[in-house]
C-alpha cells in the first residue's frame, strides 16, 4: 500500500539483512485493518514458501497479554480474583520479586515440578519494591489462574479465542505447513515449528502462562481492536474500568510496566510517536504489539527473527523504525 511504503521498505531491508527471513505486519484502528501484508519466506532456504498473511508465529511473550493477561482481566470482571489480595497485582507488573529467568526445564518438567521451583525461588527483592520482567512471575501466575479456575490456561482461553480466529496453544499437525519456523534447537536436536521455541513452555506441555500461544497477524489485530473498543466501552473482552486498570503504569519505582502491559517510553519498542497512553508487549522470537487508544491505532509486527538462531540482531531497532514511519503514514 503506497501509504504504508517507508515502513515496507524498513521491512525488505531488514530481510536482506537477515534480521529476520520474513514477516507479517498488521495496522489498524478500531474500526478495521489499515494495512496487513506478508514479506519474505519462512526460511532462509532455497526455495523456502513465502510468507502469507494467513502465516502462523510462535507469538512467544504476547502469550502475556493476549491470554494471561486477559484472562486475568476476566476474572476480575467475575470476582473470581482481586487484584489487592495476594500477589496478584505484583506478578502482573513484574515486582514480585522474582528473578527474570531460571531454566527450569534443565531439572523439571510439568506443572507440579515448576510450581514447586518457583516456591523455591529466592526471591531478588522484596515485593512492590523493584519491577524485574520475570518469565517466572508469570509462570506463576497462569498456574493461580489455573487453581482459581480449575481448569488449564488453555482451557480458559478458549472462550477468547473463539472471537479471534487462527490462535492457540499446541497448533495442530495439520497446520504446520503454515507456521513460520523458529530456532534449530540443539537441546531438542531439532528444527522447531509448530512447537514452542520457550523451552520452559516446551517443558509445561506446551501452555504456559508467560509463552505459548501461536497465531497470525489478523487473529493478533482482532484482539488488538477488541482492546480499543474496550477502552470505549465495556466488551466480551473485559469491562473498561477494568482495562483501564490494567492499562495504567504501575508506581512501582523506576517501572514502565502496567498490569501485564508495557506502556509507552520513547526508549522502548513502540517507537516515538505513539501517545503516552499506549500500551504494548513483544515476543522473543521477533513479534510485537502496540495500541494506542489516544490516536486509535495498533500496530503488530509478527517475524520469526530467532531463525535459524537466537542469536541474531536488529529486532529492536526493525520494531521502532516501523512503529515511527507507520505513525507518520497515518499523518499523513
């Protein structure tokens, strides 16, 4: 689309230089898509397919947000949880105290030895104290979830993944063929694609409440657009008292992060033009999402730069550039 042309060009480039084989990119405002478009190849092979829109990534870390966090904001609607008992709020905002990250999947495997793992856990400081993004913290909390509910996370995403489309836990075999490839992982010896490329996920079955979640950009822009409506009014998603909750930046000292959310730093992934009200999460394996309810736009970026390594670099300056000349399209 001629409107979106400095951002596809930020995208090109960044294949050619291998930042990442390929991508997808969604914008939109509450009222629709803008812009989605595939670039690129799954692989950096010969003759690897191209990309597609209706393309599956291993959304890692948006796991956080679209379902944990939203399941979350649920119960809070349904009183099933309040956010001033425990330490709900505390693992939503990353000040729990616990540490970023630990492999437990090297001594443990299933939802059981984890908990009991992270139970064990020193913890860094003491809670509300500091915010550490911690891949622990919400371990933890897909599991309370889990208990408050009784029922697994994947289970009670269900009921939002229903309004989504192409998203989940566990793709089934049958898609495969459409899932962008992750890492040649050497701990399972193998090229990763439809499987979590998290390797604490991969140790939890799969469904997790920090990674696990494969989707495609249209299903990330539904929900994208469900959460500007819910900044309007009350939705299937959650109630809008409740998001604007969630959506507040914590006064834990030093922290941009909200209640699951990131929120908006000129520093950060989001670029610098989207508004101070802007929320967004992204994804080890190169995905990213902003929303912006000041000027109604969200933009997601789906890639699966940790192919074939994690080791590659320019993802975060590909997600700023593209955020800046995205805003700057839609000024126009």
């Amino acid at each position: 689309m001629p409107g979106f042309a400095a951002a596809a060009g930020l995208i090109e480039r960044a294949i050619r230089e291998r930042v990442t084989p390929g991508a997808v990119i969604e914008v939109g405002r509450g009222s629709g898509v803008s812009w989605r478009a595939p670039f690129g190849h799954l692989t950096y092979s010969p003759g690897a397919t191209a990309t597609a829109e209706d393309t599956i990534y291993d959304l890692a870390s948006l796991t956080k947000v679209i379902a944990t966090t939203s399941i979350a904001m649920r119960f809070v609607d349904h009183g099933i949880i309040a956010l001033e008992t425990g330490p709900w709020r505390s693992l939503l905002d990353h000040s729990s105290g616990l540490p970023a990250h630990v492999p437990l999947y090297k001594q443990f495997s299933g939802r059981a030895e984890f908990l009991n793992a992270i139970r064990r856990t020193k913890l860094e400081h003491e809670r509300g104290e500091a915010a550490v993004y911690s891949d622990l913290g919400f371990m933890l909390l897909g599991f309370m979830l889990e208990f408050a509910a009784d029922a697994t996370l994947d289970e009670l995403f269900t009921p939002l993944a229903s309004h989504l489309g192409d998203i989940g836990f566990n793709p089934a075999a049958s898609l495969k063929a459409r899932i962008a490839p992750t890492e040649n992982d050497a701990w399972r010896g193998r090229l990763l694609q439809g499987e979590v490329h998290d390797e604490n996920a991969f140790a939890l079955g799969g469904v997790a409440g920090h990674a696990g979640l494969f989707g495609t950009a249209a299903a990330v822009g539904v929900f994208a657009r469900a959460v500007l409506d819910t900044f309007q009014r009350d939705t299937w998603l959650a109630t809008r008292s409740t998001l604007e909750t969630f959506a507040t930046r914590s006064a834990v000292p030093g922290s941009s992060r909200a209640l699951g959310w990131d929120t908006m730093l000129p520093t950060s992934s989001c670029g610098t033009l989207l508004s101070a009200r802007a929320i967004g999460h992204t994804g080890f394996t190169g995905t990213s999402l902003w929303i912006d309810p000041e000027t109604d736009v969200y933009i997601a970026l789906l890639t699966n730069r940790v192919h074939p390594t994690r080791e590659g670099t320019g993802i975060q300056e590909l997600r700023r550039a593209v955020a800046d000349a995205v805003v700057s399209s839609l000024w126009l």
